[in-house]
C-alpha cells in the first residue's frame, strides 16, 4: 500500500508515512503528512568524547544543527478494510483539519523516500559502486535514465554501508 501512495503522492510533492495499524478482525491503518509533528530542538549540546568515538569508529559526527522538515502538518486519513480479508478500503478523515496540509509541496530532494530508486536500478547502482564507479559518473547515467532525484550524499551512504557489509563477511 505504501508503494501505491508514494507513487501517487510523491511527485505532487507530499508524502505520507504509517502513523499506526490496528487488526481487529477488519485492518486499519492511520496514515500522516512525512512532515507532521513538531521538531525535536531539545538535544543537549554534543560532548567532544562522543565526536572523537564516532571519528574513530569512521562514522560522521552526530550532528545538532540539521533543521527539521516537520512542520506541525496535521493532514492524516486512516483506511479501513470494508469486510475482513477483502482487500478493499474505506478512507476516514478523524476531523475537517486533518484534510488540507498546511503547507506547499516539498522538493523532492527534501523527502528521502522521493530519492529512492527502484530495486532494479539500486542493485545496478551497488554494482557499479562495487565496480569503482566514481559517483559523478553514477549521477550522469542516472540523470540519463530518469532518476533526476539521488543526491550525491545518497550514493556516497550507500558506498559506506557495502563497504561496511563487506567488511563483516570477510570478518
């Protein structure tokens, strides 16, 4: 289900995320705005003893100063199975505010499931990662083929964790 959404909500620049399931005999799932809830400013300034361990173990530094993407959005629906095990839905809004966003679509860059490539394009860009390949030369035959949205971190991430996987196989 979350596939059908995303490729509906995704690129009119709003996406959706599970808020909750409840199975009671019919399925229920609560669905919210990916920038509903309010942003967590209350982390304690980060100790250099924690900065050093993460350099150390080749992580990045946690960082404090990111700014959050969530807005306060109250737009949420909740589907409901109409008979057990049919596979049909009903849409519920709880209340009238729970139907408009209060804000304009996002970039897609700003919304990480908007970045995701397909399996068959993931698969093909861990090999060419695996291979070598230099990530400006990812990006060019990405842009080629479509997929306009990977940023470049992206791809440096995804280099890190196969190299981390490799890693623990050899291990």
């Amino acid at each position: 289900m979350q596939e059908e959404l995303d490729q509906w909500t995704i690129p009119r620049g709003y996406s959706m995320r599970i808020a909750g399931a409840k199975v009671t005999g019919k399925k229920k799932v609560r669905w919210v705005c990916f920038r509903g809830g309010e942003a967590r400013h209350h982390r304690a300034p980060v100790d250099a003893s924690i900065i050093e361990q993460a350099k150390n173990e080749g992580r990045r530094k946690p960082t404090t100063d990111r700014l959050s993407k969530k807005c306060g959005c109250l737009f949420k629906f909740e589907v409901i199975e109409t008979t057990k095990g049919s596979d049909l839905w009903v849409l519920h809004y709880p209340n009238e505010e729970h139907k408009v966003h209060n804000h304009g679509p996002s970039d897609q860059t700003s919304d990480p499931r908007a970045r995701k490539l397909p399996s068959y394009m993931s698969a093909e860009v861990d090999q060419w990662l695996r291979e070598g390949w230099q990530v400006s030369k990812i990006q060019e035959e990405l842009k080629g083929r479509g997929f306009t949205n990977v940023l470049n971190t992206d791809l440096y991430n995804r280099k890190r964790l196969l190299k981390k996987d490799e890693g623990h196989m050899l291990g």
